[in-house]
C-alpha cells in the first residue's frame, strides 16, 4: 500500500477528474462528480484504504474535498458538483474544516459513499440537516445495495440516489435487475429524489433508464472524467436524444408543462396568480393560487415536484393520493438543479391520463 504522508505534505499530487451527469429529458450535463487520482497505478480506493491503515482517513479525503469545493465557482451554468464524503468520517475535525473552506454550498451535492451500516443514523441526520442549512444538496450512493441503504434512504431523505452499478450492469438482458431498478426509482420518486443510474457503459442500459423514466445518468457511454467541466458531446447528445425519443418522451409530462411566474417568498406583493414562491436558494416553497369560484388569492405548499419525465398517469395516480387540502393544486415540475420548469394542472393530466 502507497505511504499517504507524503502526499499530504504535497497536495498537488492529489489531481481532479470530473465525470459528467447527464439530465436524460433535456440531453444535457445537469452536473458532474467530483474523481480523485494519485501518482503512479494506483487506483484511489488504494490509496483511501492505504490512508485509513495509517489513521490518516479523514485527513486524505478533506484534502480532496477541499480541492473539489474550490472549483465551484468555474462549474458552468445550471450545473452541479457532487462530492464524496465517508459518512463515519463527517463529524470529524479535518472533514468539517474541509467543508468550512466554503461556507455556501449551493450547487453542491455531498454524496454518501459507504458500503457499511452508519452507526448513528440520528446523528448521521443531524449532520446532513446542518449541510442542507447551507444550501447543499445530499445523495446517497449505491442504492439499493441492501437493507442498511433502504434504511438511510428513509431516514435521510437524500434529494439524489445514485442507482448500485450491481443493478445498472445488464440491466437490458436481467428483467429482474430492471424490475429492481423500477423499485428503487420509484420508492425515490416517493420521497421526491432524483434516481440517478451509474455506470451506463452500452446502448442497452441506457434505452431501458430512458424507458423508464429514470432522470439522471452517468457512466463512459455518456463522458469519461476529464480534467474539466466538458459538454455532453455531439455524438452523446445525439445517442442520448434517440434514445428518449424512442422511450416515447411525449407520455411524460413535459408534454404537458404549463410556464409559470415565479416571486420571492418574501416579496409584499408576490403577483398574479398561478406562481411559484421561491426561497432564498431559488428552491419551490409554495404556490400562490386562486380560488375558482371566488377568485380569492391564498397560498398553499408544495406538495409534490417531479422532473419533465415523469409518467403522466404515475404523476395523476401520485397528485390524487395527497392530502384532500392539496389533491388538486397544481403540480410543480423542476429540473435536477431545482429549477422551476413550470406548472402541470391536475386537469391536464386526467384529460391526457383518460386520452392513453
């Protein structure tokens, strides 16, 4: 195992690769994930395990989290940077000094990334609590990997799930890995995340995300990690795009997607309605509406967003179990970044449900 004392007393050895996250409905990087490399062959999981052996852990991955947090500011338009942290090491010293580095996280996801059982879930809540104060967004890797990562999902309702690659591999020949897959998607649609597949590497495992409706993907089919924030190529845009079109994107939503003001939460005078009341981070808090038969402008929560390709009817079948106080306000449609893409009415999508 290589010796990481060296290492840290040189951090430019330490260098970054990013990998871009590609939005399936809109054929665009939506984001990338942050990749630490080393001197010599090998490869960082090595080296992670080489520094954990040393009691060094927490001191190799804050540097290459304070690297990574330093690129934010070059991360292009409408993207956003996912960065990974050992849940066990978050509440140390070296990790929280690392994410001190920059105090507004927005734009940033912390990604989970640990295949063992979190001790304290309550406390591992707490600390993911703090970051999204913040602005950060939090993911998750490897779900459903095993019970412990069903248990996280339901405890720190992450906004991001990141697909096992175990369930992403093959996924086009295996209907059991695609039936699992739906599962998992769908259980993420049900605490409003965003289901992310890794690790796409043939034309087969990305028509079945694409047929399912499964937002976001990553993997050497879509980009390799590179020393910058590239583009999707020409060639990926094109590949990715028929492969929607043929997943038949007209029976999403998108097709269905009303614009929509949008007005500061804390604006006097928030407008006409319909609008979106946005937060301080540009994130959907509330809608303001108005009654149909005394034209009385109130405001309501938002009770449910889903992305451009979510499937009408599973949309209508989410929008009409809400409460009864919610069941037919509009429905708030965002892109991964949390951006407002518009409205869809509940009359829409019953009209559109009944016409398929």
């Amino acid at each position: 195992m290589p010796d990481c004392r060296p290492l840290l007393a040189d951090p430019d050895d330490l260098t970054l690769l990013f990998q871009p996250i590609v939005d399936l409905a809109a054929a665009r990087v939506a984001g990338y994930e942050v990749l630490s490399r080393f001197p010599g062959t090998a490869g960082p999981d090595v080296w992670f395990a080489a520094a954990a052996e040393c009691g060094l852990a927490a001191e190799l991955e804050a540097l290459a989290i304070v690297k990574a947090l330093a690129t934010v500011p070059r991360l292009p338009d409408n993207t956003f940077l996912t960065v990974n942290v050992s849940p066990h090491l978050l509440g140390t010293a070296p990790i929280q000094e690392a994410l001190a580095t920059r105090p507004d996280l927005q734009r940033v996801a912390i990604e989970l990334t640990e295949h063992t059982p979190v001790d304290d879930l309550a406390q591992l809540h707490r600390q993911t609590e703090e970051l999204r104060a913040r602005g950060a967004l939090i993911a998750l890797d490897d779900a459903g990997s095993g019970y412990s990562g069903l248990q996280q999902m339901a405890a720190l309702r992450p906004q991001l799930v990141k697909l096992d690659r175990a369930l992403v591999s093959h996924v086009d020949t295996d209907p059991v890995r695609t039936a699992l897959a739906e599962m998992v998607g769908e259980f993420a649609g049900r605490i409003d995340a965003w289901l992310l597949a890794e690790g796409i590497e043939t034309v087969g495992e990305l028509a079945v995300f694409a047929r399912l409706g499964v937002p976001l993907a990553q993997g050497w089919l879509l980009g390799r990690p590179a020393p910058d924030f590239l583009p999707l190529s020409a060639e990926a845009t094109r590949l990715v795009r028929a492969q929607v079109a043929r997943a038949r994107l007209t029976e999403s939503v998108a097709s269905l997607l009303r614009p929509v003001r949008q007005s500061d939460i804390t604006a006097k005078h928030p407008g006409v309605p319909p609008a979106v009341l946005v937060g301080g981070l540009g994130e959907p808090v509330g809608l303001l509406l108005a009654d149909p038969r005394t034209a009385e402008v109130y405001t309501a929560p938002v009770s449910l967003r889903v992305h451009p390709s979510a499937g009408i009817e599973e949309t209508l079948q989410r929008a009409l179990t809400r409460p009864p106080a919610q069941r037919f306000d509009p429905v708030v449609c965002t892109d991964p970044t949390g951006n407002v893409l518009g409205l869809l009415r509940i009359e829409d999508l019953a009209s559109a449900g009944s016409a398929r």
